[in-house]
C-alpha cells in the first residue's frame, strides 16, 4: 500500500521534472521514466495518462495537440508556472521526507 | 473515473499503437506483442469500468495487517463489539421468535380468533358457547373455516402410574383449520363431535412416546381417558402444537342437541377461531361477522345483553399477548449497550488515529487522496465489526440457550427461540451499522489531520484532535450506561419491595396439587366428598403433615372466577348489573391449614353440612366493601334468585394476595365444599395443600400412597412447594430484571474502559506538561488531582445529563415498577454515587501513574 502510493506521489514528482526542461508526450515520458530509472520504475498506461489528466486540471501542466508534418499529431505537455512552483516544493518535502527515512532507519540499525 | 475525455482516450490509444510498432520493430511476432500489451490493456478496461475489486482486496489485507500489528487493540476493540453485538442479536433472537416470526401453521397471518364482546371494560373478551361457534361456523362467508377449542385436563390410566396431561377438547374442523395432518393414523373427521361417535382422541408427539414409547401399533387401540375407553385415531408430529406446548391429547367435544340448546347458549367456554378466505380482508371479515352475530342475537333473543358483538383478532396476536413491551424494553437496553460499546471503540480508534497521524499524513504527502484514506480506515472499522459482529454471532447462539432455560413459562413460543437467517441478517446489518457508526467520526478526523503540523510536529500526536471528540463520547458513554443503571436499579429496588409483601397466609412448608376426580366414576360431590374424606383422614395420620385442605382455585395457581350473589335484605338488581365477586370453594380446616388468620367468627368445620344451615366465610376486603359500617357476621347471601339457598356468613378471614404479590387485595367469598351452590353439583378439580413439618417434597409419595388406598387411578399434577408457586409468579419481573441489571453491568464496565482510556491517553500525551510543572514545582497531590479532575469532569456532565435522561423516560418505566416511584429519590441518589466512584477508580489508575512521572526523565526525552 505504502509504496503503492509512494510510487504515485513520486510519479507526479517524476513527470513535473521530466517536463521541467522541455515539452513531451505521455509515450515519450513513460519511456523516459523506464530508461532512466533503469528499468526500476515502469508506469502502467492506465495510471500515466489519467495522472497527466489530473496533473493538467490542477493547473500544474499544460497539454496542446501538436501536428508535424508525416506524422499524426500528437499531444505534448509542459510545465505551467504553477507547476514549476509546486515541482520546487515537492522536490523540498521529498528530500526532506528522504532524510527523515534514513534517519529514522540510520537510528534503527545504530 | 467514470469517463475519460476523448483526448485521454485518443492518447492512450496512440500509446499502445506506438509501443506495438515499437515491439515489432524490435522483431516480436504480432501476437508476441500483443501477449506483452495485455497487461495494460485490460488494466485499461478495468479502470474503464470503474471496477477495482483489487482495491478492495488490498484495504482487506492492509486491515488485517494493522490488526496484527496491535494485538491488544484488536483484542479489547473485537471484545467490546462482540459483547454489544452478541447481546443485540440474542435479544432479538427472542424478540423474533416470539414476536415476528409467523405462527408455525399454514398461512398463519390469515388465523383469527372470534371474541364476544359487550363493549364494556372486563367484557370484551368473551369465548364463544358451542351454539356460537356453529353460527360463525354454518352463516359466515368470509371465513374458509371455523374451528373451537378449550383447554381441559385430562387423566390417563391403564397401563403404569395414572397420569394427568394437560388437552383441549376441540371441533371436528381444527386440525384442517391449521393446516396440520397427523405422523401416524389421521387427525378428527367431520360427524366425531356427534354422541356415540366422541370418543376418539388425537396423541402428541411427547405423549405418544413418553407414555406409550412410541409404538404406531397404539393407533386404532382403546385407552382409557378420565375413566372412559377412547380410540387413539391418530399421533400428531413432534413439532405441531396448539394452542401451546403443554397440550398433549386432543379430543372431540360433543355437539348433541344440549349443548346446542338455549341453555347452554351462555356457556361462554370455547375460543372460536377463524381461517379467513384468500383475498378477505379483517375488515370485509368483520362486516360479514356483524351480520351474522345480529342473526343469531335475533334468533335467541333471551341469551343476549344489549350491545353483544363478536369482534376478530390476529391469532398471533392473542398468543404472544402483552409480553412485547419488556422484550422492547430489552431490546432498547441492548441498543444502548452497543452504543456504548460503539463509543468505547471509537474512542481507541482515535486515539490510534492520532498515534497514526504520521502514517497518514506520509500518505497523504505521497499522493493518498483524503476519500482514499477514508475508505481505507473505513474498511478497517467494517472489517473489525464484522469479525466481532461474527463472534457476536456465536455469543448469542450460546446466550439464547441460556436465554431459553432460564426464561419464565410465561413467555409464549420461547422454545421456538433460536438463532436462524433473520437473526444471522440482522446481526450483519448491525454489525456494518455498527462499523459504520463508530468508524467514521475517526477516519474523518484522521483524514483531517493538517499536513505540515503532523508532519512538523515529530513524534507528539497533538491532543486537540483527539481531545473535544473523545471527551464527548465519554460523556454519552456515562449518560447512556446512567440510564441503563438507574432502570435496573428501579426494577431491582421494586423486586425488593415485592419480595417483602407477605401473602396474607403463611407460605413455607406447604404442599400443594391438583387433583381432578372424573365425573364418569365421581357421578355426584358426595361420592367426591366422601373421596376427600377417606384420603385426608389417611394423609393426616402421616408422619410430618400437620394439616391438610383443598380449595378450588388455589392462592399462585392462575385460577380464580367470580360469581353474581345477591345480599338478603338488598335491592334485587338485574342480572347484568348483579355484584359479582371472587368465589371460592374450600375443604373445612383450610384456613388453619394455609395459616389465614380469621378475624371475626370462626371458619367451617365437618359440622358445616349439606343438612345444616349454609355458611360462607367472607375476606376483610369483602366485609368493608360490602358492609362498611357494620359486621358483616350474621348476614345471608345467595347465588341463585329462582330458589335462594342462603348462605349466612360466619367469618371474616384476612386478605391473602391471591393472582401475584403485586395485586391489589381483592374481595373474596368463600363457601365450604360440602355445601354446593346448586342441586346437581358435580366433582371439580381441586387442589389439594398439606402442611407439613419437615421437606414438603417428602410428603409427595406419602399423599400418592394415601390416594392410591383410595382410588389407585386417580393422578396429581402440578405438584409444588407454595414457595415455588410465589416465585414463579415473580419469574417474568426476575427476568427481565437480571437481564437488564446485566446489561447495565455491561454499561456500567464499558462505561469505565472508557473513562479509563481517555484519562490514560490524556496522561501519555501530557508526560512532558506534568513533567514540566512538576520541575517547576507542583506537588504529587496537585498532579493527581489535574488527572482526576479532568476524568471526573466528563464523569458529572455524563450524570447529570443520564440523571435528566432517566427523569424524562421515568413515565416509560412506570408500568414495570412495583411499590417504587419511577424517579425514587433513592435509586437517583445511590446510582449516580455508584458510577461516580467507579469512574474514580478508572480515573486513579492513570493518576497514579502521572503522580509517579519523573520531572528529568520527562524533559529529557524531548
């Protein structure tokens, strides 16, 4: 359950970074995420696209369907300014949420 | 996620084709990459239907490792619940069976009984005569069939001891009125009430193996029944009985031209029951039955006072009578238990929930939505109340046995009691209820929790959450069990009282039973007298018996009856509007033998014969009702007008408590046995009482050995102690009683583990304050009473909320109580001391522990 949620809380974290430098689309960020992670990470595509939905209706990203030429248009994301604020703050509670876990475990094992 | 917008949809569309190419770019057969994509998709499709019993599942398990994780939480929170919800589903195993559960003959909600009825207080619940019956039976139209019954007793002998069973003599048309056919032989066919034809009768179950061990040969012999030969034609199955489980034989009664006569028009003796035809509703029903009452009132114009009708009710209704109220009473003391025990958990729910807040808000941090977690804490409190409603379930299997044997005859059908699917439906209906009800307030509050301040906050659960929620439900939990405890203090204080009421005679020592001569063998009283005579002459001789008497209807017994007289020298009235009083008719010697005192004159003797001067014996109640300014020694009264026997009273005896120790004293009559009211007078049942010097039960053989000198056929039945006899009538208030004094118990120690929890918690999460002020220089004694002054604070707002609760439910009790006012100042006063001093306790335990906090140990460990 735990790490259920971990694994959800940290996607949002993922994507906003992932996002942070430029535009992407969701088949593009899942495989970002599973390359970069070096396997360890792999996002169902029945979580991803709904966490984009969500992540875009709070205002965090923006989606735009965008055409080129040969190819069928496809819909990239970037990261809003709220966005930005809130990829800012999470990467603050996560580092702080990390540091409370290796402490609370760095006692355990003292 | 009901429905996704079409982009989500076109994108996801586009993923699983992207990474299709990508998989047979990479040299994967088609249906290789369609093997590797399932997962996805159908994850896809189930997410699509909204479905996600894996959710579920993993709440389940989750909830069940959080279970394991605290035991003693998982122990105490499953006891209490079990407990609360075990008793809720006995009593209302009880409530059902004898309450809800439909009467166990075919299409029993369509079973009416017919009742005369005058329309007067007393006299709306007449039976019906045997003319009667056969009017309802041959001119009504909305009934399929008309039956009539009336319980007798009956004395079996031939073949080993004489035996008296309690029957019914019954029409010809009841057992295919009921619906019920017979295991062996047949049941009664139509021209058997006819003369000649009469003497068959129909065995149950119990008698049939009991008496004849089971034997199907017995069916088509001749036994004899009250002294005359009668042909088994058939035993019914062990489970029909009517009109209850005492009823062992049944037996035709005679419809021949006397009892159809005029005559025996007013021999109001039988219930008259109906089986109303399929789409006839009671009230078409009742109609049809005032048409058919004004006919036979016009044809037999004598035998009717004015304003006679017949009125319907529901059989069911006339078997359970008025014991529904105290099963109600229970079962709302139950409901307050499982309050109280809701409570309680809900209590330790949130102070796990605030020990729980840094779990929660991790959660909440990494991406649990609040309904998330609601239902998450949710289906823990489910899952614990099913698991203790589950136990519940057990405890009230085994608690309705106790239930049973301990219950008082009087209540009807509580051998059918048991624990079945409505039982087992409104258990788990409780149980979610339940879970519900005390999982939610915590779940919400804990899915509340301000992020930062949990998480800033380090280990220290603030209070403030816990606080103001947890204080209020102790305060209901004291309420509530207050009134519980104050409603079985009543009902305890007025069983004192009636315990103390003396009867009027004199109840220790004394045998008593019922014997009932056969008119077939005891033909006149004298053969009766003369029988009486012979075996009390006998049973006087014996060692240890130091008196002996008999009555009709004896003091306990549930008989009694009334006739009209007439007071010489007073106005003739008319004969419905005659004095009727409590008649009795008593062996010479009974008042010395039950020790009633006489107060003026003396009683009879062997000299008050059938050739002397009539005497009769009046009670006080009766001399004061009747003659209140004068003795009433010397004055004459008579029960019939055509030819009067006057009967001059030569004493007055002292008031005895005749039907129940709470009844009002009653005027009673009381005439000699030897003295009958009327010519042709036959033998009745009587009851015999032996006073005796030692154990009663040792006189039971000596008097059967006595009887058998006289007549070896003649059994006694209903053999008690007159001390048994009292406590019985007092077994229905015992019950209920002992049942709510122990719910109040309950109450009572829930109640207590709730006060406990919250002040212990309260002194945990206060360590490091007390540590603070005792540093700063608090004594002990300041300490203790901050712990206990805050336990006992929500202890007197609870009491004073229970005690104004209890006050304004004191009319609801009224009808319970004997000899004790519903808001007795006793009873207000001594239980709330009660409650309070044992809320102190449970407030000392924790105080005593933050008495002993260590002021550096405190601090330090911040």
């Amino acid at each position: 359950m735990l790490d259920r949620e971990l694994k959800k809380g940290s996607a949002e974290l993922l994507i906003l970074s992932l996002l942070e430098d430029q535009p992407r689309h969701g088949y593009d960020l899942s495989k970002l995420i599973e390359t970069r992670s070096g396997g360890l990470l792999k996002f169902r595509v029945a979580s991803l696209y709904p966490l984009l939905y969500r992540l875009e209706k709070r205002g965090w990203i923006l989606g735009r369907w965008i055409e080129k030429a040969g190819q069928r248009r496809r819909r990239y994301y970037r990261l809003t300014p709220v966005g930005a604020h809130v990829l800012a703050s999470q990467r603050d509670t996560w580092r702080e949420f990390v540091l409370a876990i290796s402490r609370v475990t760095g006692v355990e094992h003292a | 996620m009901p429905e996704w917008p079409d982009d989500v949809a076109e994108e996801l569309r586009q993923h699983l084709d992207d990474q299709y190419r990508e998989l047979r770019a990479a040299g994967a057969s088609h249906d290789d990459a369609l093997r590797a994509m399932a997962d996805d998709v159908n994850a896809v499709r189930s997410r699509r239907s909204g479905l996600r019993p894996e959710l579920v599942a993993a709440d389940v398990r989750y909830a069940f490792r959080t279970l394991r994780r605290n035991p003693g939480f998982a122990i105490v929170v499953l006891l209490t619940l079990a407990l609360g919800i075990g008793a809720n589903a006995a009593i209302f195993s009880v409530v059902n069976g004898v309450l809800l559960r439909p009467l166990p003959y075919r299409d029993a909600d369509r079973l009416m009984v017919i009742r005369g009825d005058l329309k007067r207080p007393g006299l709306n619940d007449i039976p019906a005569s045997a003319g009667e019956y056969v009017d309802y039976r041959d001119r009504s139209h909305a009934f399929e069939q008309v039956a009539a019954y009336d319980t007798v007793g009956f004395n079996l002998t031939g073949g080993g001891e004489p035996e008296r069973v309690d029957g019914a003599i019954v029409s010809t048309t009841l057992f295919s009125l009921l619906g019920a056919s017979a295991q062996v032989g047949r049941t009664l066919v139509a021209d058997e009430d006819q003369p000649g034809r009469d003497d068959v009768v129909v065995l149950s179950h119990s008698l049939w193996t009991r008496r004849f061990s089971a034997n199907p040969a017995i069916v088509g012999q001749t036994i004899p029944v009250d002294g005359r030969p009668a042909q088994v034609v058939g035993v019914m199955p062990a489970a029909f009985q009517f009109p209850d489980r005492s009823i062992e034989i049944w037996k035709p009664f005679l419809l021949d031209a006397d009892a159809l006569s005029d005559n025996n028009r007013g021999s109001h003796g039988y219930t008259a029951l109906a089986r109303l035809k399929a789409g006839i509703s009671r009230q078409q029903a009742q109609a049809d039955l005032n048409a058919v009452t004004a006919a036979f009132k016009a044809d037999h114009p004598g035998n009717y006072r004015n304003g006679f009708g017949a009125t319907l009710r529901p059989l069911q209704e006339e078997i359970v009578g008025d014991t529904g109220r105290p099963l109600i009473v229970l079962l709302g003391a139950v409901a307050i238990v499982l309050l109280i025990a809701c409570a309680n958990v809900a209590n330790l729910l949130l102070a796990r929930a605030a020990s729980r807040r840094k779990e929660i808000a991790l959660r909440t941090a990494l991406g649990a939505s609040r309904g998330r977690l609601v239902r998450q804490l949710m289906t823990e409190s489910v899952l614990v109340s099913a698991i203790g409603g589950s136990i519940g379930l057990g405890l009230a299997a085994w608690g309705v046995d106790l239930l049973i044997t301990s219950a008082p005859d009087s209540i009807p059908r509580i051998q059918e009691v048991g624990v079945d699917a409505r039982v087992a439906g409104f258990t788990a209906l409780v149980s979610l209820a339940t879970g519900l009800v005390f999982g939610l307030v915590p779940a919400l509050r804990a899915s509340r929790a301000p992020l930062n301040d949990a998480l800033k906050e380090g280990g220290r659960a603030g209070g403030g959450v816990h606080g103001f929620a947890g204080r209020a439900l102790v305060v209901s939990e004291v309420a509530l069990s207050l009134v519980l405890l104050i409603a079985a203090g009543l009902l305890i204080h007025s069983f004192t009282r009636l315990q103390d009421v003396a009867p009027g005679f004199d109840s220790s020592r004394l045998l008593t039973f019922r014997l009932s001569l056969p008119e077939s063998r005891y033909t006149t009283f004298q053969k009766g007298q003369s029988f009486f005579d012979e075996f009390f002459a006998g049973l006087r001789r014996s060692p240890g018996v130091r008196g002996v008497a008999a009555i009709n209807a004896l003091p306990f017994s549930g008989l009694g009856g009334s006739r009209s007289f007439h007071i010489e020298g007073r106005e003739e009235k008319r004969p419905e509007d005659q004095t009727e009083e409590q008649l009795r008719i008593v062996t010479d010697g009974y008042f010395a033998a039950m020790g009633i005192p006489i107060v003026a004159g003396r009683e009879f003797t062997d000299r008050d014969a059938l050739n002397q001067p009539r005497v009769a014996v009046v009670n006080d109640a009766m001399a004061k009702k009747h003659w209140p300014h004068e003795s009433p020694i010397g004055k004459r009264v008579s029960f019939s007008t055509d030819e009067p026997h006057w009967y001059e009273i030569v004493g007055v005896a002292g008031n005895i408590k005749h039907r129940a120790l709470e009844a009002a004293d009653r005027p009673e009559l009381y005439v000699p046995y030897r003295q009958p009211l009327f010519a042709g007078w036959t033998v009745r049942p009587m009851y015999v009482i032996a006073r005796t010097s030692a154990d009663p039960a040792s006189t039971v053989a000596i008097a059967r050995h006595e009887i058998a000198r006289v007549d070896r056929d003649q059994p006694i039945s209903d053999v008690r102690t007159m001390d048994e006899r009292i406590g019985r009538s007092l077994s229905s208030r015992r019950f209920s009683m002992v049942l709510l004094a122990l719910f109040a118990g309950l109450a009572l120690t829930l109640a207590a583990v709730g006060i406990y929890g919250v002040v212990a918690y309260a002194v945990t999460e206060r360590t490091h304050e007390i540590g603070v002020r005792v540093a700063l220089g608090a004594q002990r004694r300041d300490v203790m009473a901050m712990v206990v002054g805050q336990g006992m604070t929500m202890t007197l707002v609870g009491t004073a909320i229970g005690v104004a609760a209890s006050a304004a439910l004191a009319r609801l009790m009224s009808s319970l109580l004997f000899g004790v006012s519903a808001v007795d100042p006793a009873t207000f006063v001594a239980i709330p001391l009660l409650l309070v001093a044992v809320a102190l306790a449970a407030c000392y335990v924790p105080a005593r522990r933050a008495m002993r906090v260590d002021p550096l140990q405190a601090l330090r460990s911040e």
